[in-house]
C-alpha cells in the first residue's frame, strides 16, 4: 500500500522516478509527488499522469530524489496530504509506507514546541520528528526518530544539504534496494519496479536501515549494528511488467492462464506415479505427514483460492482444514498447537493482515507454511516452508492470473497431501494427467470469447447481481462477485445456491439477474432446482454450464459453455469465464479496469 521509489546517480532523476511510480501505482494511485535534490518538491493529486502534468510546469533538474504514490490512510487525497512530507523549514523530506500508530503523542509534543503542521498526515510527524533531531547527520537523526515511533514504515529520507544520500529503513512494509552500475543505486517497495534498470537486489528485514549514495550502500539494523548483505540476483522477464498489445493488463492476465498453469506446475509433477515433487516442502514432509489439521489464511481473492483449497484438500486428501480471514484470525484465539499447520495464501506476499495471523502463529510454535507468487516477499521469507505459484508479476489490481495458480497449487497440494494419506496411486494419476492437459484446452477457451463479451455487454447497465454456485463453484461464485464488484462497482453478492432460499432470495426480481455456476457434476441437478427458484422470481439468469449438460439450452436467458474436464479441475476452467465478464463489464461502464477506485493491490497496512 503506497509506492516508494528513489534514485541516486549521475542521470537525469525525474524520468527515472515518473518510471518507477508508474509501475508501482498498482499499490495505491490517489495523488503522487517527488522530491528532487536542488529542484524542490512537485505533487498532485490522482494518477502518476496528472503529477506528470504538474512536472511540466517546473523546473526538476537534478540527479536524485525521492518519489510516492499514495493510498490514504490519514487525510483525504489532496495536494498537501501527498508525499514526501517535509519539516517546516524544509530540511528534511520523507516519504512512507506504512502507519505511525502514536503519530498524535508525537505531534502533541511537537506542537507544543510550536511546530506548524500543514497535513492530516502520520507521515508529516515523521519528518518533523527527525527535522528537530538533525544535526547534519541523517543516519543518527533518523536512527532517534525511529527510536520513538510505533507503528510499521518502509522509508525513504533525503536532507537538502545532502543531496546525494537517501537514508531508508524498513519496519512491516517492504523496501528493496536496487543496486545499478557503479554510478547509480535505486529504491522501491517491489523489485518489479526495478526490472527495467537492475536485477540486483538488496532486501531489508525489518528494522534495517540502508544508507545509499551513488556508488555506494551500508546496510545495519535500526539500532546501528553491521548487516552484511550481498545483493541477490532476480531473473524476472521485464515483458511481464508490460501490456504487449493489449488494452489492459487485467485482460492480459486473464489470457496467461494456460502459460500460468504451465508455470506453476512445470516440474512439479510425475502423471505416471501419480506423484507430486514440491520441493519447497521436503524439509518439512515429515511433519506434514503427522499434522492433524491445517488452517489457510488469505484476504481477498487469495482468501476464496484458500476456500477452494480447503474443499480440495477435505474432499481428497481427508486432512481436516479451516479457512481464515487474515483481518481476523489474528485477532482470535488461536487454538492451533503441534499437531495442526497454518497456510498462508498470497499474492503479494506482504499483506499486513496474512503477515500478522503467520508471525502470531510461529509464535505459538506451529509449522507456518505459504502458497506466495512474489519472490523474496516477507511472507515468503517468514514461513518456514512454502510453495511458489511462479505466476510472474500480476500487475491489474484485480487479482486473476494470481488466483488461477493458487487454485493449480492447491491441486498439486492436494495430491501431494493426499499421496502422504489416503489418495492411492491411479486417482493421483489420474488428477495429474488432467492438469496437465489443461492448458490446451484453456487455450482453446480463450480463443473465442464473444459469446461472453456479448453477455457482459448485455448485462452492464444492470445496477444488482447474484452469483451462485455449490461446492467446488461456491468459491468460484465468491469470487466472480468479488471481481465483478472491484472493476465495475456494481452490487453483486454472492451465495451457495442452496442458501439462497434463507433470506436472499427476497432480493431478486425482473432487475436482479442471477449468474448461476452449474457444471454437470453431482450436484448438477441441485443446481437446476434453484435455477428453477430463481426463475419464478423472474430475475434473469447467466447460466455457465459445461458443454452437453442436460437440459441447458432452455434454462436460462443466457447460457455460456466451458468444455467439461476432471471434477477438481472444474473450478479453474469455470473461473476464467468470469474474470472475463467482469472486465467486459467494467470496459462497458468506460471504467479503468486495471487500477479501480479506492483499492491498492498490496495492501501493507491493516
Ligand atoms: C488486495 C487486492 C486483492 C487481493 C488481496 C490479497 O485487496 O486488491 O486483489 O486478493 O489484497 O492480496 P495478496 O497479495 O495477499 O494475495
């Protein structure tokens, strides 16, 4: 939540920070600014392009600074609440990620000593705070001010006298340190944003600070004690951060699920020994093999991949499993103990909320676990052992290509859970022979989706609509709701068919169509009959059926087809229908799909 980013060389600096912010306004996008050495501060509120706008009209010469793209959390988005934030005497700039949980006790003393704020902002108390403790050396100033504060930041500082010196320190929120040539260094909150000037990458763990010049970068705890820190290598295909050539990144996304799918399974799986190879979990499968329960925990999207996951994994793997928000397991007593494992379902790996259910749990000696894409990211780093979902960046706020390979993970999961209990050898075989032909005929899905532009269209002015779907298509319905309501801020909801009976149900009529997940599976003719329900309520029904159901054609008003493949496998073909009616709706109502209102896609703050 909220983009940082920082430069220090011998090339022009704005560019280079207009560069980087772009490619991390995923994180938050109502208002940016930078600071230049020697040229001063520029700011403005909405997307990078008006800040772009605004840099015209100044003069922003000079080789570094420091950059923010912003999601509020203190104060409206407005010019004076954007970053970087400065003491009065403009001494000191700043820019935050984070939240300075006592920024009130702090400010009151600093009021007192008749400083003048100008922002709503924790951050302005920030740079206030350590403006009154500098005396010409940033390191120690900062290294005091962090001293006194409570809450969670990832920094960037720079001191007008200094003009070649960023000093950063990491507490929550991620902060990553590029290392260029000899004659630049960088600084962002994702090394995504740096692809495109280095692979070299230096990660600070929590209470570490960097001080970076040109050519040059120390490492140390908050506290001052000596890092030693190589940088690591990060391969990643910078065309992955890029649209090629399509209208936005969310459809892009959509499109990567055969390649995704390729990605996250390739290597992992033997079809003929009905095996399952994660090496992310050999030095673990000895305890895994013992566990008697497992709780997954996620947010968002990650949080319904988590639901499925628990389906899968209770279905065919009898392990006993629970399913968690990470907003509120970490506050609940968390009655887990040796026997049980925790799992953490992630994207970005640096939600706040999943971070903190992980750390609560290691704290209480239970094996913590994590099904993260990014990287090198802090619940990568946290858990004790993990799989990756080597999706590749995802850059659309709404998560699709992401969800897609957690859902493949949970497959490979399940059989390698399964394998270690009751799944024998020719089910596991079967699975996995399944999955791997997947990709063909997800390719062959998307190759022709008019039929689904054509119903989006149809459906685009429609002010409410329902999802419903049961057992394997519950998540699915949560989750097509969820991306339907995130890019066209339409009111969907989103119920197990069966339920819809017990209340929701008096909602519907000819305005409220029902977008009803039926593949022909063993609750097919379940499905039907609350279809049936819905209908003698008169509200319009999207059916999303497998090719040769029964009875299909005449049940609903709108009736779209995927191909049939294995039963755990349903689930993932039937998401990639929705992620697509989503984004033709959302393109309908003229909306940016890629960054919606009022959400960021890492969300690092409670
Ligand atoms: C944000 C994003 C969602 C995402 C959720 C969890 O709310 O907008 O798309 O599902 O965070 O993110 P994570 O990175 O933990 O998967």
């Amino acid at each position: 939540m909220c983009g940082i980013f920082g430069y220090v060389g011998s090339k022009q600096a704005a560019p280079i920070l207009v560069s980087g912010l772009q490619k991390l306004e995923y994180r938050g996008y109502d208002s940016a600014g930078m600071y230049i050495a020697g040229a001063g501060s520029v700011k403005a509120v909405g997307k990078v392009a008006a800040l772009v706008a605004e840099l015209e009209t100044k003069q922003s010469a000079g080789t570094a600074g420091i950059a923010h793209t912003r999601w509020a959390t203190h104060g409206e988005p407005s010019v004076s609440n954007s970053h970087p934030h400065s003491d009065t005497a403009e001494k000191i700039w700043l820019v935050h990620n984070g939240i300075i949980e006592n920024y009130q006790a702090l400010k009151n003393e600093l009021l007192e000593a008749g400083v003048e704020f100008v922002s709503q902002t924790d951050t302005e108390v920030l740079a206030q705070l350590v403006a009154s403790l500098y005396k010409g050396d940033l390191k120690s100033a900062l290294q005091e001010a962090l001293a006194r504060v409570h809450g969670t930041y990832g920094i960037a500082v720079m001191a007008t006298d200094n003009p070649g010196q960023i000093v950063v320190a990491r507490m929550g929120s991620p902060i990553v340190v590029g290392v260029g040539d000899d004659t630049e260094m960088f600084v962002a909150s994702d090394p995504s944003a740096l692809l495109e000037y280095t692979n070299q990458f230096i990660y600070l763990e929590d209470s570490e600070m960097a001080v970076i010049e040109a050519d040059t970068y120390t490492v140390t705890s908050i506290a001052g004690e000596a890092r030693a820190k190589s940088p690591e290598l990060v391969l990643h295909d910078v065309s992955a951060v890029q649209k090629n050539g399509y209208d936005h990144f969310m459809l892009k996304e959509i499109n990567e699920a055969a390649e995704v799918i390729r990605n996250s399974t390739r290597g992992r799986i033997d079809a003929r020994a009905g095996t399952v190879k994660l090496g992310g979990l050999e030095d673990v499968a000895e305890t895994l093999a013992t566990i008697k329960r497992l709780t997954i925990v996620g947010c968002g999207s990650a949080y319904y991949a988590g639901q499925m996951g628990r389906l899968m994994i209770e279905e065919y793997a009898g392990l006993p499993v629970e399913i968690e928000l990470g907003s509120e397991f970490r506050y609940r007593r968390n009655l887990g103990d040796a026997s049980s494992a925790v799992l953490a379902v992630t994207q970005s790996g640096e939600t706040a909320d999943t971070l903190a259910s992980i750390v609560a749990a290691k704290n209480l000696g239970q094996l913590t676990l994590g099904i993260v894409n990014s990287v090198g990211s802090t619940i990568a780093r946290t858990t004790d052992a993990g799989v990756y979902n080597h999706a590749g960046p995802e850059i659309a706020v709404a998560s699709t290509k992401a969800f897609i390979s957690q859902l493949t993970v949970f497959v490979l999961l399940t059989v390698w859970l399964g394998r270690q209990r009751e799944m024998g050898g020719e089910e596991a075989s079967e699975i996995l022979t399944a999955l791997a032909g997947l990709p063909d005929v997800i390719e062959m899905m998307l190759a022709d989706t008019a039929a689904i532009e054509a119903v989006a269209r149809k459906y685009a002015n429609s002010r409410d609509m329902m999802f419903i779907g049961r057992q394997l298509h519950a998540p699915i319905a949560y989750e097509g709701s969820l991306k339907l309501k995130e890019v066209s801020y339409l009111h969907a909801e989103a119920y197990a068919g069966g339920e819809l009976k017990h209340g929701s149900i008096a909602m519907l009529g000819p305005d409220f169509p029902v977008f009803a997940i039926a593949p022909e599976d063993a609750v097919y003719a379940k499905m039907v009959s609350n279809i049936e329900e819905v209908r003698a309520r008169k509200a319009p029904v999207i059916l999303l059926t497998t090719e040769g159901a029964l009875g299909a054609d005449g049940l609903a008003d709108d009736v779209l087809y995927m191909p049939k493949v294995h039963s755990i496998l349903q689930p993932i073909i039937a998401t990639i229908p929705l992620q697509l009616f989503a984004y033709y709706v959302g393109v309908a109502r003229g909306l940016d799909v890629d960054q919606p209102r009022n959400l960021a896609k890492s969300v690092t703050v409670e």
